[in-house]
C-alpha cells in the first residue's frame, strides 16, 4: 500500500498510536499469568526405612542406611572395571544421543523464549507498474492521448509504465500481557530439564550395564576354567579306567561310560568360549568401539569382582531426589502443567505493536532524500470469536495431558520403592542360595574323591564315580553363576537406587559430543553435582 504523506496524516497517526502505545506499555507492566502454577507432587509412598518389616540379614555384605558412595563401581575394587567405566562415560554412543538431544531441547526452548522480542524484517524493491489504458488516467500521468485504433471499448490514451524504488524495514511486537509465551518458555524449561535428566539417566544405564556385562564376563572366563579342569579330570578318569580294562579289572562298558562322559563334559568348553568372546564385545559396543577391539584388554581370566561387606544404600526419602526417571516424571509434569497456561492465553486478546518505515521513489535519485519518507507506527488487538471448538478442545487436551502426566509421576514413583525392594530381597536372597552352594560343592567333591577310591578298590560300581563327576561340575558351574549373580544383583540394587546421582552431567559447557576429558572427569562431577 502507498500512502501520501501530509501533515494531516502526521497528527492523525500520532494522535492514534500514542494512545495505542501507552495503553500496551501499561497493559505489559500489569500483565499477569494464566494458568496453574506448578507445585512439587506429594510422593503416593514414603517409608521410613528400607529395612522396616524385612528380617535381619545374616550375609557377609550387607546394606547399611549411610550415605551413598556415588563412585558405587569403585567399590568392587577392580582397577579394569574402574577404567571400562570412565571410558563409556566418555565414548558411548547412546550417552551422545542423549546429549545432542539435550542441544535440541536447549534449542526448542530458545525458540519459544524468541516471542519475547520483537520481529524485524527489511526490504528492497524496484518494480514497474503498468496501468489498464481503460482507467481514464492519461491525464493524471502524462501518456499519450492516442488511443489505439484496434482496441475495442478504449477510453483512454497510451499510460506509460511507472518506475517504483523502495526500501525500509517492518517491525512488530507481540506484547505477552496475559503471560502465554511466560508459559511456553517455562514448558520448553521444563522439557529441556527432562532432556538432561533423561541424558543422567542414559548415564546410569551405561555404567550399570557396563559393571553387568564385566561380571558377566568374568564368570563366563570362570566357568570356561571349571569345564576345562572337568576335561582333565574326566580325562584322567578315562585313562586310569582304560589301564583297568586292560589289567582285566573292569569292562569295556565303564570304559564307554566315561568317555561319553569326557565328550559331553568337553562340549560345555566351546560354549563357554563363545560366552567369553560375546561378552568382550558387549563391552566394546558399549565404549563406541568395533568387535574384539577390548580382545587383548580382556582376554586373560581375572575373579568376578567381589562385593564389599558394608552396602551404603542411602534413606528412602533420598531416592525421588536421586532417580532419573522419577525426576524425569516430574520435569515432564513441570511441562503439562505450563501448557494448560498456553491454551488458555490463546482465548485472551493479542495485543500487537506495528511499525513501517520506507524510503520510496519513482526515481534512484530520490531514494535518500527526506520527501521520499512513508512511515506507519500502530497498534493492533485480535480477539478469537469463532474457531470451531478448537481453542476449548486444546485447553482439554492439555488438562487430560496434565492429569496423565500425574498419574505417570505416581507410577514411576511407586515403581521406583519396588524396583528398591526386590533389588534388596534379591541381593540378600541370592547370597544365602551362594552359601549354600559352597557347602554343596564342597560335599560333591568329597563325594567324587571317596567314589573314585570306592571304585578303585573295587567296593562300588562305576556309576558311582561317573554320578559323582557330573555332581561335582553342576555345583561348581552353580556356585560360580551365584557368585556372578551377587556381584549383578548388587549392580542392579545401585540402579535402582539411582545411579551415579550426578547433578552436573560430565561434558562441555557448549554441549558439544563428549570428549577423551569426560571419562576423566566422571567422579569429580558426579561429586560436585551430589554436594549441590
């Protein structure tokens, strides 16, 4: 649009923005804000005590109400665990993800935060304009008189084309009086919050599984040594049975027997092998690195990693201050909760500052001269009348949303105390079954030696012995498993317990992908964020 610009037009626009202007200045100083403000959740489930109502445990490791070790790994006290864990701290590919997620999340909320300020756009334009020679405007822009001979209906002479230069900017403001964008700012926060949250809880995840799959490991190489020390025993077997067939002192049927029973004890080797070399690269893959890259690391057999007598578990009123998932719940609730405030601003007036300032001119040379001045300077309200029930409809939306995102939070909550509970019944379940176990493989053994001597003074039958063999390698392969389970049950009592419990996430201020410096860093900000 071309507007004249005249005295007239001056005090016109200035006697109708300067109202405009002092009402939406007024109006932002008292604006206010829709919508429930957000208030921590009361937890559905608060015991005193995680030893309330279980018996008194009776294991070599125990857990104690003390104050959490947030390095847990280090406890195991295995130097090579300790440094698989600082390096998939700082290599591991899911822990990535998880960061650029966060740098989209920081994002997503610098977006929303932009409604604050006010937009500017400039321009630049040079165009012709052609009038209809059928408007009667020969006169009023100095074409030609002459009408066209072969144009049907003309009633006006030849208009030439007109040249038009312009260029300025345009500008606006959306004032948040009623606190909409407020609102959706503190929903991107809150999404953003969740974000980083979510990226601890990878986190833990990571150091849980990388502690699990080393137990693992170590108790595959275990019981690969028991099989293989089973094959020499069944081989000597073999042999002395062998040496008594040929003095005539037994049958070739005991013979059969215990080489049937070096084969099937043989067969359990390969198997462990292919445990071992599955294991390895589970821990590669979870450091960011290729299969067998960990091979020479790794390949020489080390004990499943011991637990400590004494297990720092913390108080139960700790654990919503420390798990991901529950804080990760109640930043998403956070979020719900700061939408019910944007679908209600969207039923209020929006109240928008205008403005235009142009240098326009049917000549270059007059693009700088001070009569070549158009401006507009206003303000606008729109109100929402009709809009086919979609403004009451997103308000429900958001309610429902709200009131799932609270369900989920008591979920997550009541989950979280049970994830606790069977971790502790299990850790303690599983070291009387090891006790057990020790006591039966020790028996077993016993029992294979006095077969064994029976059979050579010829007092018992070789069934005996070859009963006794079998027992021998199903209590030891069980009582190595239930050492391994411990350790695991140990690792997922942490993980349920939370973690690492770090408030700083151990990576660059820019949010860039987390470098070599990350792993060596882990236990210094896990620390610091814990003291915060």
């Amino acid at each position: 649009m071309v507007l004249k610009r005249s005295g007239n037009n001056r005090r016109l626009l200035a006697v109708v923005s300067r109202p405009i202007l002092s009402s939406a200045i007024l109006l932002l100083v008292a604006g206010c804000t829709v919508g429930p403000d957000f208030k921590q959740p009361a937890s559905p489930y608060n015991p005193v005590s995680w030893f309330a109502g279980r018996p008194h445990a009776v294991a070599a490791s125990q857990p104690v109400a003390l104050p959490i070790d947030v390095a847990w790994w280090e406890s195991f006290n295995d130097p090579e665990l300790n440094s698989l864990e600082q390096r998939a701290a700082a290599q591991n590919l899911d822990v990535v993800t998880a960061t650029i997620r966060v740098a989209e999340a920081r994002s997503n909320a610098g977006v929303a935060a932009s409604a604050f300020f006010p937009t500017v756009s400039g321009q630049a334009d040079a165009f012709d304009v052609k009038p209809s020679n059928d408007l009667g405007l020969s006169s009023l822009t100095g074409g030609s008189s002459s009408s066209s001979s072969s144009g049907s209906g003309s009633s006006g002479g030849n208009i030439d084309p007109l040249q038009i230069y312009q260029y300025g900017f345009d500008a606006s403001w959306t004032l948040d009086i009623w606190g909409k964008v407020r609102r959706s700012v503190e929903a991107g926060n809150a999404q953003l919050e969740a974000s980083e949250i979510d990226r601890r809880g990878v986190l833990t995840q990571i150091i849980a599984e990388v502690a699990r799959d080393y137990v693992q490991l170590r108790n595959a190489q275990a019981l690969l040594q028991i099989a293989q020390t089973n094959v020499k025993t069944a081989q000597n077997l073999l042999n002395l049975t062998q040496q008594r067939a040929v003095a005539g002192l037994t049958n070739e049927l005991d013979v059969a027997q215990e080489q049937a029973q070096l084969m099937t004890t043989a067969a359990t080797v390969p198997q462990a092998q292919q445990q071992v070399a599955a294991q390895i690269n589970a821990l590669s893959l979870l450091l960011g690195e290729g299969p067998r890259a960990l091979q020479a690391e790794l390949e020489t057999p080390e004990v499943v990693p011991p637990t400590p007598a004494a297990i720092p578990i913390g108080l139960p009123s700790e654990l919503l201050r420390r798990r991901p998932d529950v804080m990760e719940a109640e930043a998403k609730l956070h979020a719900a909760t700061a939408n019910i405030g944007v679908a209600i601003g969207a039923f209020l007036p929006k109240f928008n500052l205008l403005g235009m300032f142009d240098i326009q001119s049917g000549s270059t040379q007059d693009l700088f001269s001070t009569a070549a001045r158009t401006y507009i300077l206003g303000g606008m309200v729109s109100v929402p009348i009709f809009e086919g029930g979609q403004l009451v409809e997103t308000l429900h939306l958001r309610r429902a949303q709200q009131h799932e995102a609270m369900v989920s939070y008591d979920k997550t909550v009541l989950q979280a105390f049970s994830d606790v509970d069977n971790a502790l019944t299990a850790y303690d379940a599983e070291q009387r079954r090891r006790a057990a176990l020790r006591q039966s493989v020790a028996a077993n053994e016993k029992a294979l030696g006095l077969a064994q001597q029976r059979y050579t003074e010829g007092i018992a039958t070789y069934l005996d012995v070859l009963t006794a063999q079998q027992n021998v390698l199903t209590s030891q392969s069980s009582y190595q498993n239930s050492t391994a389970a411990v350790s695991t049950n140990l690792v997922s009592l942490y993980l349920a317990l939370g973690g690492g419990w770090e408030a700083t996430f151990p990576t660059p201020a820019n949010e860039g992908p987390p470098n070599a410096s990350v792993g060596q860093t882990l236990k210094t900000a896990i620390t610091q964020g814990n003291a915060s």
